[in-house]
C-alpha cells in the first residue's frame, strides 16, 4: 500500500514556527539513524482516520479530505500527519500497511473526536528514505526492545521529522517512529 504525505505540518505562517523548523531539522541531521533511544513525551491528541481504498487516487483523496475537514474545524491549529502501525503488522513483517492516517494537534481539537496517546518514555527509532524500506527501522526497534526484555505497547506511530517541505527529494525524508515503553 502506497503512503500518502499531504503536508505533515500545517505552520499558520508564524516566522518563529519557521526558524522552529530550521533548528529542528539542524537537530535531525545529527542524530545516529541505526540507533534506537528512549524518548520522553507528553499526553498528544491525535485524531485517527481509517484510510480503506484500493487506488492511490481514492487514497490521496481520502486523506486530503480528513485533512481539510480539520483545518475546517480547528482553523489555525498546528498539527503533524502520522501513521499508526499495529503491532500484529510489524510482528509480521509488514511495515507498510497505511490504511490510516492520523492528525496530531498541539492543542485539544474542536469538534471531532479525539484520542490521547499516553505520556510516557517511548523507544523512538529513525528512518531516512522512502517508507517501501522503513522495515529495518522497526526491526531495530523489535531487536533493542527484545535485548533488553523492554514489554513495549501495540502501537507504532509514524510521524516525519524531515517531510516534502524541508526536503528535496523522497529520499532525504526522515521518519520516527515511537512505541510507548510499558514496563
């Protein structure tokens, strides 16, 4: 299944947002890519879209609606585009099954429903280039949990931290992923 990006953020056009990016992405570039690390976040709202369609076409359609229907909602909002993965995908070996797409909000969003993904210290891993071979990114993931007897929860999320605005090609994108740490 392909994997639409329909613009990963959305910036209301704030200089400082911009000069935010920049640094982000002077961050990202110093970060070893084959390693994995415990990461700390906060409580994110994130609201989930199921993604069901067998064209490319119906798929970017789809995604660019629900991204349209929020920015109706919750105009000026910033926000990330994610992926969620479920565990019994990538236990499988299938790391590309973008049927969902999920927008995560900075602040709690204006009518429609919402999720919480729970606070806590997530095993995050990087992937740079195209998402068809993201899978050694989550075996990393999988071995460093398994190594060190981590229990880890059944959702992966995807966001991008170098996406088609901060990069020239589809190659220089750079995807975390993150798990919640259980115990």
């Amino acid at each position: 299944m392909r994997k639409w990006y329909c613009g990963c953020y959305h910036i209301s056009g704030k200089r400082e947002k911009l000069i935010g990016l920049k640094e982000k992405m002077k961050g990202i570039w110093s970060i070893d890519f084959e390693h994995v690390f415990r990461k700390q976040f906060p409580n994110r709202y994130y609201i989930y879209e199921e993604i069901r369609d067998e064209t490319d076409a119906g798929i970017l359609k789809k995604t660019n609606e629900f991204i349209t229907e929020f920015e109706r909602r919750n105009y000026q909002m910033d926000y990330e585009i994610g992926y969620i993965q479920n565990e019994n995908d990538i236990l499988s070996g299938v790391y590309d099954n973008y049927t969902n797409a999920v927008i995560l909000p900075f602040k709690k969003p204006k009518g429609m429903d919402y999720q919480i993904l729970k606070a806590g210290e997530y095993l995050t891993g990087y992937h740079k280039g195209h998402w068809n071979t993201i899978g050694a990114a989550y075996e990393r993931l999988l071995e460093y949990a398994r190594c060190r007897q981590i229990k880890i929860d059944h959702i992966f999320l995807e966001t991008y931290a170098v996406n088609n605005l901060m990069a020239e090609s589809i190659e220089d994108y750079v995807t975390e992923i993150g798990v919640r740490i259980i115990s």
